[in-house]
C-alpha cells in the first residue's frame, strides 16, 4: 500500500496522524470526530475515484 502512495502520500497520513493525536491530547471526543471525519472523506474520495474509472471502462483498476 505504502508503494502506491509515494513519500508525498506518506508524509500526509503522518502529518494527519500526528494532527489528531495533538487534538487528543486536549480532547478524546473531539479528536475521535475528526478521526471520524477524515476516514468519511477518504471513503467518499475512493468512491468517487472508482466511479470516475469505471466510466472511463478502466473499473478493474481499483
């Protein structure tokens, strides 16, 4: 999975990582919704990426 990413792609879900542990350090409830929040929008964007492959006939890519 790592390979696919690159070190950019790394270097953000760090970056991300470390930005929800620095919230839960202040607060466990508000940290969980943004951990929340952010597998949400990585769902929708794996769901509009597979979309846009699909009707472009390249669907068994994903």
């Amino acid at each position: 999975m790592f390979d696919k990413l690159g070190l950019p792609g790394i270097a953000g879900v760090l970056f991300m990582l470390g930005g929800i542990v620095v919230v839960a350090l202040e607060s466990l409830l508000i940290a969980g919704g943004l951990a929340l929040l952010v597998a949400g929008l990585g769902l929708v964007v794996f769901g509009l990426v597979k979309n846009l492959l699909s009707s472009f006939g390249m669907g068994g890519m994903v």
